[in-house]
C-alpha cells in the first residue's frame, strides 16, 4: 500500500514538472517579441533584411537600419561624438 502511494506521488510531481515547463502553461510575457536582421549594404546603405515573425509595427524598417549595433561596437571601450 506505501508503494502504490508512492508511485501515485511520483505521477503527480512529474505532472506538475510536465506543466511548469509548457511554455503555454506560463502567464509570463515572452522574452522576444520580434527578431530584426539588419546589415550594412555597400551600395544600399544600412538596411532591415528580414524581420520575424512580422514587422515591428511601431517602428519603421529605415528607422530599426539606422539604429542597429555596429559591427565592433563591442571592442570600444568609450563611444565620443564630435559637436
């Protein structure tokens, strides 16, 4: 009789582990709303090559180019600008 209690509880622990990783169980917002693929076209300028899994609706695509990271931006230690 312990054992068939037992077994019972572990088949509820592994439901309730089953649940608390089913992402359409959470009421967490997602991480990610929308990936953006933007590159610098040397005859086009920065540009938006693809976005997922739609548009950003708010922003626009010349806006998301101009404001993306540029390539070794993460090598500098100070960003200057010149007024």
């Amino acid at each position: 009789m312990t054992g068939a209690s037992h077994e019972g509880e572990n088949t509820s622990s592994v439901t309730s582990c089953e649940a608390a990783s089913n992402p359409a169980a959470s009421h967490s917002p997602p991480l990610i709303s929308y990936i953006v693929l933007a590159e610098f076209d040397i005859d086009m300028g920065s540009t938006v090559r693809n976005q997922y899994p739609s548009p950003v609706p708010w922003v626009s695509a010349d806006w998301l180019a101009e404001h993306m990271i540029p390539e070794g931006a993460h090598l500098r230690e100070m960003v200057s600008a010149v007024r």
